[in-house]
C-alpha cells in the first residue's frame, strides 16, 4: 500500500537553495547513496564521502534528494515518480546522479511501498527521465547509476536477490539505450563492485564481500557497505560526476549539450543554417556551371559555418548532384591563407563543360 500523507512527510525536505558558485549537483538513490552530513554520525551510504570529494576543492555543491538522512531516502520507483518534482526543486542541476532498484525488487524491512513489477519498472524510469531533462541546466548531464548486487544469502534480511537485480538493471539500460546518445551516462556501479568482490557464489552474486557489511551475522551479509565499500564507490561516483561539471572560468562552447538543450539549439538555428545552406548551393552551383574544373570548398564551411565536416560535405553533395555535369571529389590539402600547414578535408565539383546550356539552371527537371 502506498504511503499516505503530506508531499514533505512522504518525500522528506526539499533541496535547499542552490549556490550560485558552484555547479550542483544531486543525488537520488536510497541508502546504499545517502550518508549523514554530520561525520560523527555512522552512515549507511556513499553520499557523504561524495560530497567531500567534490566540496572539499570547491568543485560542486551536493545535495541529496530528501536530505541525507534515511527517512527521506528514493525508495522504489514508485516513490520516485510521486516525489521527483518535489525532489528537483525549481532550480536547474547541473548534474542529476540517480539509481532506483534494490526497493523496487523487494520491500526494505517496515517499508509499506509494495515492490515495482518489471513492466512498471521501465515506465516509471521513462517519467523520470523525461523530469530530470527538463531540470538540467543547457548543460547539464543526467547520469543513471546501476543497482549494486545483492550478496547471497538475503533472505533473512529481505527478500531480495541478485537474478532480480541483474533483470532490473538490464530493463534499464535497454531503456537508455533508446534514448538520444549522450543524454544518460551510465554508472555501472553493479560491475564496480563485482569486479573488486568476483560472482562466485549462488545466484551469480558472492557469499562475503570485503566491501559490504557482514550484517547482521558473518553468515547474513546484506546490501549495505561498510567504510572501505562507501569510499570506493564514491570515488567512482565523485569522479564521473566531476567530469560533467561545468568549468566556472573555462567557456562551454563544444560541451555536449543535454537531450533538451540539443533540440532547443537545433530549433534555433534551423533558420541560420536553412540561409548557409542555399548560400553554399548557389555558391557551387555557379562555379561549376561557370567551368571552373575543381572547386574546392572547405568542409568546414564559409563565412564562420557552423556545420559539422559530415553536414557540410552532404550539402554539398546536393549542390552537385543538383547540377547535371557535375560530379564530387575528396581529397585533402593545406591552409595557404592563414599559413598553418593544418590538413583540410573537402568535397569538390568537378565540371565536365564549360558552360551551363543558355536559358538553363542546371537543376534537374
């Protein structure tokens, strides 16, 4: 049964105000993620260790969504889909770093949300990931952090085990693969901690991890890890993120834009590019048909282009395609004007008459 009550009594406190600089960063992800910001205070995840690696050199400032104590940890899916706007905030994060799965597969112990089905699973990741673009800043980065393995036995504790997460994880990543390259990072942190503990034990998981707690008992280990677990993956964690933050004396041109910004930005210079595009034509056009016997055209385009070396080689492919005589090269050459000896890349029209018939535009009819 799905908790009842108020949006801060089911989802814990909302992000506080975001610095102004620094970039920010978020974590969603339950207890194997949230650790108490008071360091006298034993915790049960990476988060703490995380936010020290990056606010210790003033690189970003972290929060975790719910606060950092366990009660307002994500829980299942389900839970993230009825707190994540309340979690995000209004403010836009820089980097957004998320996992559900260990509660989706199975309750934790006195939890009252019920497990997530496989199906239910994947469309609720769906809605996740549609809000968490929407709250990244133009660069921001939305980074997907696997379900960590569950050691054998887990039963006594819950009942969980690692072939349900190893299916949780899977559903996921086929369902970032779907998604435009480069708007979710994986972090793999499932094969991050099988690689240090091996898979040797029943259900392809492992009886003792150096890693994790032996919890309750040596003989019942559980999901949680102790001090050495937590700073390894945090190092994992703090360093992907880190690679994602943005530079406050560096400029951004040529970072890869989120899934959001990439489609704003192609929306606004659809327009732009539509004139380049017409100029480049008519440009080739007129001097093959003119009887020059090569034209060259930097790939990188005139004038300031902005198109890609494959975009502007296709346009002009058409350029020629559209002349009747005119056929296309490639080849490779120096920058004589500016005196670097840089290699160009280019597509070239090659007349094959001199002049285009009178009263013709060379376009095919």
């Amino acid at each position: 049964m799905v908790p009842k009550g108020t949006t801060r009594e089911v989802c814990g406190p909302p992000p506080t105000a975001h610095n102004k600089s620094l970039p920010n960063v978020l974590l969603i992800g339950d207890s194997i993620s949230m650790g108490d910001a008071d360091p006298t205070v034993e915790t049960l995840g990476y988060g703490s260790a995380v936010r020290r690696l990056l606010e210790s050199p003033s690189l970003a400032f972290v929060q975790h969504n719910g606060g950092w104590l366990k009660e307002g940890q994500a829980g299942p899916s389900s839970k993230g889909v009825r707190c994540i706007a309340h979690w995000l905030g209004a403010e836009k994060w820089d980097v957004v770093h998320m996992n559900h799965g260990l509660h989706d597969v199975a309750p934790a112990r006195g939890s009252s949300w019920p497990p997530v089905a496989p199906h239910r699973y994947v469309a609720n990741l769906e809605l996740l990931y549609e809000q968490i673009q929407a709250s990244l800043t133009p660069r921001g980065q939305f980074i997907w952090a696997t379900t960590t393995p569950v050691p054998y036995p887990s039963d006594v504790v819950v009942r969980r085990n690692n072939t349900l997460v190893q299916l949780y994880n899977s559903l996921a990543a086929r369902l970032w693969e779907s998604k435009p390259r480069g708007s979710v990072v994986t972090n793999d942190l499932y094969a991050l901690v099988i690689r240090r503990c091996g898979a040797e034990g029943a259900l392809g998981s492992y009886y003792r991890c150096a890693l994790q707690r032996n919890w309750p008992t040596p003989d019942e280990g559980d999901v949680h890890f102790n001090s050495e677990g937590r700073e390894y993956m945090a190092l994992a964690v703090a360093g992907l993120v880190a690679q994602y933050l943005p530079a406050a004396h560096v400029s951004t041109r040529g970072q890869r834009p989120s899934h959001a910004a990439a489609r704003s930005a192609d929306a606004r210079q659809r327009g732009p590019r539509k004139e380049e595009a017409r100029a480049s034509l008519a440009l080739a056009r007129d001097l093959c048909r003119g009887g020059e016997r090569r034209v060259m055209i930097n790939s990188q385009g005139h004038s300031g282009s902005r198109f890609s070396r494959v975009a502007f080689q296709s346009l002009m492919h058409k350029a020629c395609a559209a002349d009747r005589g005119c056929t296309m090269e490639s080849g490779d050459g120096t920058d004589s004007q500016t005196g670097f000896r840089r290699v160009l890349h280019f597509k070239a029209c090659r007349g094959t008459r001199r002049t285009a018939p009178a009263g013709t535009t060379g376009r095919r009819r």
